[in-house]
C-alpha cells in the first residue's frame, strides 16, 4: 500500500466534490422548482422511490425514507388527491394498501429526471472528452463508498435510470 492508498482525503479532493455537489445541488433544486406549484420535495421523492422500486405498501415508502408512517400517509392522501399516485388494496392482504403511479406521476417524474438529465448534459458537454471519460468510475467509486449503489440511489430521492 502506498502512502496516498493509506491517507485520507486531502483538501484539494474534498473541496473538488465540495464545488461538484454545489452544481448538483443547482440542478436538483431547479428540477423541482419546475414541479413546486404542483408537488413538495418530500413528496416529490415519494414519487421518486415509488417510480424505481415499484408498486409499495405506506409501511415500505415510510421504512425506505426514514420517516413516520403517519407523515407518509398524508403525503400520498396528497399525491392521490392530485392524480399522481394510485392507491389500492392489496389482493394478498387487504389491510395493506399499494401504492403506484399514475401515469400523470410518471409523466412527471420523467419530466423532473430529463430535466436533470439535461442540465447534466450541458454541463458535460463544456468538458473535454477525456475529462468526461475520466468521471464515470470516479463516480462510481464515490457512489459505492457513500452506499449509493443503483438500488437504493432513490433514497436521496433521484431515479435510478
């Protein structure tokens, strides 16, 4: 093991992933203001979790985004009142609702996850070709070591595609 293997990270690493998450940040953050009028963040990443892992009971959306299942209850009462998410019984075990878009809410994730997509588009286009290369394990890399792997990136409320 070299010595920079068994350091930790040095300032100039941190303060690079410091200036990227700023970009992100900015990316996210106009994504959902182009949704606000219509959804909040929270239930913006109910949305989220749904579209990637599939139909879920309220117990799973709770236990997946660390929240009370009361706070989750009345967010979908929200999301279904707004047509963006239907709620039924679950054949299996009637005391179980699922829960799974609409297809106006897969629309609108779509349209909040090509809107990222888009900016992250412009923003990589304006790198050099072999800079870009270089991204894709750094960021893997990052991904794992921060236990972002694809099947649970949508706790951060993101979609996984």
């Amino acid at each position: 093991m070299t010595i920079e293997e068994s350091d930790g990270p040095i300032a100039d690493q941190v303060d690079a992933v410091m200036l990227a998450a700023r970009v992100l940040v900015g990316v996210t953050a106009s994504s959902v203001a182009a949704v606000e009028d219509r959804i909040t963040l929270p239930q913006l990443r109910v949305l989220v979790m749904i579209s990637s892992r599939g139909p879920l009971n309220l117990a799973a959306v709770a236990a997946g985004l660390g929240v009370h299942p009361s706070n989750i209850s009345r967010a979908c009462e929200r999301l279904v009142a707004a047509g963006l998410l239907d709620r039924t019984d679950n054949p299996a075990d009637r005391r179980n609702l699922v829960l799974e878009l609409t297809a106006e809410g897969r629309t609108l994730v779509a349209q909040v996850d090509r809107q990222r997509r888009d900016a992250i588009a412009r923003i990589l286009d304006g790198m050099p070709r072999q800079r870009r290369a270089s991204l894709v394990p750094a960021l893997r890399a990052f991904a794992d070591a921060a236990g972002e792997t694809a099947p649970d990136a949508w706790q951060l409320g993101w979609t996984t595609a």
